[in-house]
C-alpha cells in the first residue's frame, strides 16, 4: 500500500527539504479521500474476487462431492471436457445462439419503437408506459406465463387466438401451435425479446432525443427524405447508443437462468452454460467440471465486456470532459 | 399520472418559437397525416407489447375451467378463487413467509448498498480521489462476472459455516450483486450537483454535513431513490442464487414460485395470481422510477 501513497503524493512537493509535515499532511489528505471509498471496495473484493479465484482453483481438480476420496489434481482435465463434452458444447452453442439473437432482435424492434416514440401522437406517454410493462415483470413470473398462459398448445392465449380467428371463417381445423416442444429455443427466445425490447427502447429513445434538431431541421429544409435523415444523421448519432443497449443487453442474457430453467428446464437443446453449470454441480456434484465451465463463461463474458468497457468508456468520457 | 411527464419535456424543442423554419419544413411533408399513422402503429405495438401482462392479470380474476379453454373466454365471470388459492386456502401452503423472505432480503441489501455506496461515490465525483476511472472500471468489470462463475465457492463456503439456507447471507449476495451498478448510478446523479454550488458553500465555511444535506442531497434524492428502486426490483427478480443458497426457511418468492406448479389440474389462474402478486411490488417500483430509469439502467450513460 505503500508504493501507491508513494505515487499519489507529486513530485513537485518531494524536492523541498522540509516539506516531510507538508507530505505526511498531503498522503493523510489523500487517504481522507479514499476513505470512503473503501468499504465498497474491499466488499467487493472479499464477496466476488476471491470466489472466482476458488473457482480458478477448483477448475483445475478433479473434485466430486459423491466421492470426495478421489479428489485429485486434474490439470486440464476439466477443460477439455468442456470443449469436447457434446452436452457442454451444446450448451456453449446454445448460449451464443440465445445471446445474439435476442439482443439483435430485441435492439431492431426496440429502435422501430423508438422512432415511433419520438413522434408526437395523442396518449405517447400511456403507450410508453404499457411498453414499459413486460420490464416489470418479475423474470420468473414472465416465464410461467409464457409457458402456461400464452404458448400451452392446448389453451395458451396464441392457440386460442389462432382458433377465435379461423372460426370467423367458419373454420373449425384452426392450426395450432406447439412452439415449446417444436422449437423450444424459440419459445425461449421471444419470451426473452419480449421483456428486453422496453430496455433497448428506453435507451435508444434517449439517444434520439439527444439529438441536435437543428441539423436535421436543415437537412429538412433541403429537402432531404425521411430515409435520408435517418440512414445519414439518426443511424450515426445512435450508433453509440446501440452499442451500448447491446452490449449491456448481451451481459444480462448470456447469464440468464430464469427463462431457461422455468420454460424448458434445460431439455431439447435449451441448457445455455449457467444453466449447464447449475446442473453439473448442483445435481451432477462435478464441482471441478463446473468451475471449469464457470471459468469457460467468464474468459467469454471478457471478450464481450472489452467491447462493451470500451463504449461506456467513451460516452463516460464525453461526459466527464464537460 | 405524474409518472407520464417525462415525454412532455422532451417536445419542446419541436414546438418552441425559435423552430419557425422546421414547421415550415415540416409542414410540406403533412406532419398530421404523418404522426397519426406513426401514432397508430405505436399504440398498436405498445398493446401488443402489453397484451402477456393484460391477460395475466385477467386470467387471474378468472376460475379455472374459464381460464383453460380454446379459445379463450374473455368475458367470463370474474372471481378471487385464484388469489385464493394462492394465498393456500385448500393446500394450506401460505406464500407469506417467501414473500416476506423476499421482502426482507431486498429491502435490507438495497439499504446495504446504499450505506456502501454513496460514500463511494462521493469519492469518485465529488472530491475524486486519484485515478478514479480506474476504480469505476473495476466495480464494472466486478459486474461482468457471472454469477455462475462464483457461485460454487459461495454454496462450498455457505454450506461450511452452516450459511446455507439462511436470509443474511443471501442479503450480503445481493449486496454485491447490487453494489457495482449502484456506484455507477449514483456517480452519475451526484456528478449533477454543480460545482459552483459546492465551491459557493466552501467559501461560506459550511461543514461536511451542511454541504451535505443542504447542497448534495437536494439535488441527488431523485437519483438516490431511483438507484435504490432499481437495486431493489433487481434483488426481488433474482432467481440463481436464491435457488442455489435458500431452502424451506429463507427461500424467496420466485424460488416459491419455481415450486408451485404442480402439473396437476388446472392451475392456470392460481399462477397468474401468483405472477400479478409477486411482480406488483417491482411494477410500482418501476413506474416510481421511471423518470430516471434510463439514466439508472445505463449506468448513467444516457440522460
């Protein structure tokens, strides 16, 4: 600790002679101003930092609770499992599969929405609001529901509406769907849309109300189409703002758990890697596996984070510069 | 409907005097006709994006045998069985006690992480230490991790010092679940407070704790009581380490949740009940939030 006090204290202050009061004053200063600071600090350290560096470490055994006896080290053992076990690849698919397509679907409905919202038309702030909604939901309460209420082939709300709307024609052989056993992903994947979508909206909405009018009132007057303003001025100006709902979007739902667990419980090519790893250690007792897939998540989540750093970095930036 | 005001502000620019030329503008592309189709689509999707939520809370004013038919019975009678049954009239199985687990471990962490945040942030806007970008960017990336990639050694040492099961340690995981966010949070709303003010104060000697209450907080409540409402619905949504940590004395209400479909029968109505109740206390925190739900939610990247 000493080294960074050493550090902190300026260069300017160490070459008088009598400065030591001056500097032993400055370094309390300094630590006056990292006191509270502290607390939160060390909190974090001892609740997340040293977990993960007991997963490192259990990553590398070859530890299962059934048979504590055969406890060993494992080297890289458990790591190839992860990349060659069939069910665990999957599962890295799967987590993939499931990121990239909600954040991309949930970012490309929550900017039409936007553009929408930023219209002025009779009760904007009640639609807001109802769009808001699928947010508030408790995650496993929206599951349930999608599960039972809305996608239950037999009398969820889609097929029913599906066989009111076919009885108008006189129909009586409606097609029905049966998405949670045909294509269970997919379930999992709208319901997933539907409660991130009002995320993607809410930021992407603020990015285009920080938008300069005056160059797109200019551009108006030249007679520039809509399209025009919004393939040269808007998509630019929220670019960053994309950037930003999606990467924040991407870290929540590669860790999702709820959705996964209530509406297919892992079967049928669902189990993303939290999931995976809940079952390996939870019911399989692989505690060495699971470190190691646990360690696979986060040098993945790095990978996106570094992105994600770098552009909450530079909108930080502009605004600690004002 | 106060919460419906921050839309308002945000239309100024379009219609104050000095946009004279941009109505002019506008007006040769037919604004009217315009917004209105805009308007419809809105409402349209706004309904179809409210449609899960509306119909949950229908279904759970509806008896069973209405609730399970195809198609569905809009207009049926409407009754409190479900509410009922969830509240365990014939199973006996009272929600109360998760639901007062999840109460006590939201309320407590998000009052932990408040106690343990705003003085860090004040450090890191106020009067900044040094290199206190760095230190933002390590709560953040404390953040990125996963929780399945800690959740191990926690259940292992949990379950050591007899841990497990028990609502503290749960309130200490949302704590640190909640505490990275919430500095980032508040960094941005106390980063409001202008400096003119602060430095106007230091000259006319007030102490800390004037400065504090009659300088910082009058323009950082709003943000505080966002970022607690935010740490809060976060906490009350958490399902992972809830399952992985609780049991039969301090399991949370989605962990009762998780539980409660039996498969037998039908339950249709009893779990949208269940669904209206557990999600209420987030739908009001929500709402209350809303002014300053972006800025939270992003970090107070966006304004």
């Amino acid at each position: 600790m000493t080294t960074a006090t050493a550090r902190i204290s300026r260069p300017g202050h160490t070459a008088a002679k009598p400065a030591r009061t001056a500097k032993s004053r400055e370094r309390a200063l300094a630590w006056a101003r990292r006191a509270p600071l502290l607390p939160a600090l060390l909190f974090l350290i001892v609740v997340t930092q040293l977990p993960f560096v007991v997963t490192l470490i259990i990553s590398f055994l070859n530890w299962n609770s059934l048979s504590p006896t055969k406890t060993a080290f494992a080297g890289l053992e458990n790591y190839v499992t992860v990349l060659t076990d069939p069910d665990l690849r999957q599962a890295i698919v799967t987590t993939i599969v499931l990121t990239v397509s909600v954040v991309l679907a949930s970012l490309l409905i929550g900017l039409g929405l936007a553009l929408l919202l930023d219209k002025k038309f009779i009760g904007r702030g009640l639609a807001r609001t109802l769009l808001i909604a699928p947010f508030l939901v408790v995650p496993v309460a929206a599951a349930l529901i999608w599960k039972h209420a809305l996608l239950n082939p037999a009398y969820g709300l889609v097929n029913g509406i599906l066989t009111w709307i076919w009885s108008l024609f006189g129909s009586s052989t409606p097609p029905q769907l049966d998405l949670l056993s045909q294509a269970p992903l997919a379930a999992v994947v709208v319901s997933l849309v539907w409660q991130w979508t009002p995320f993607m909206m809410l930021i992407l909405l603020a990015g285009l109300q920080s938008r300069p009018m005056d160059t797109v009132e200019a551009a108006q007057m030249d007679g520039a189409t809509p399209w025009a303003i919004f393939r040269h001025l808007t998509l630019p100006h929220l670019r960053q703002y994309l950037e930003l709902g999606g990467l924040l979007g991407a870290i929540y739902i590669v860790q999702n758990f709820d959705s996964v667990f209530t509406l297919t419980a892992g079967g049928l090519g669902t189990a993303n890697l939290p999931y995976a790893i809940y079952q390996t250690f939870y019911y399989a007792n692989e505690y060495g596996l699971a470190s190691a897939a646990g360690v696979v998540v986060v040098i993945g989540t790095i990978v996106v984070a570094t992105f994600a750093l770098r552009t909450v970095f530079s909108l930080f930036k502009k605004e600690a510069a004002r | 409907m106060s919460t419906l005001t921050p839309a308002a502000p945000q239309s100024i620019p379009q219609a104050s005097p000095g946009s004279m030329r941009a109505r002019r503008g506008k007006s040769r592309m037919d604004p009217t006709r315009n917004n209105t189709a805009a308007g419809l689509a809105a409402w349209l999707l706004a309904l179809l994006f409210a449609s899960p939520v509306v119909w949950m809370i229908l279904t759970s004013f509806h008896s069973e045998t209405d609730a399970a038919t195809n198609p569905p019975s809009v207009a049926a009678t409407l009754t409190l069985d479900a509410y009922r049954e969830f509240f365990g009239e014939t199973s006996g199985v009272s929600p109360w006690p998760s639901l007062i687990n999840s109460a006590t471990s939201s309320i407590l962490s998000t009052a932990l992480v408040l106690v343990l945040a705003i003085p860090a942030a004040y450090a890191l806007s106020i009067r900044p230490v040094k290199k206190w970008t760095d230190v933002m960017f390590f709560f953040l990336s404390t953040k990125m991790m996963p929780v399945v990639a800690a959740i191990l050694p926690l259940y292992l040492f949990a379950r050591t010092v007899g841990a497990l099961d028990n609502i503290w340690f749960l309130i200490l995981m949302y704590t640190s679940m909640n505490l990275p966010i919430a500095v980032w949070m508040m960094r941005s709303f106390l980063a409001e407070v202008p400096e003119e003010m602060l430095e106007a104060a230091q000259i006319d000697g007030a102490n800390l704790l004037l400065i504090l209450r009659k300088v910082i907080a009058p323009v950082a409540m709003p943000g505080i009581a966002a970022t607690a409402l935010i740490c809060f619905i976060f906490s009350w949504n958490e399902l992972l380490l809830a399952r992985v940590l609780t049991g039969v004395v301090a399991g949370t209400a989605p962990v009762f949740l998780t539980g409660f479909v039996s498969g037998q029968g039908l339950f249709l109505a009893k779990v949208c009940a269940a669904a209206v109740v557990i999600s209420l206390p987030v739908l009001f925190a929500g709402f209350a939030a809303q002014d300053k739900l972006v800025q939270g939610l992003s970090l107070g990247a966006v304004k």
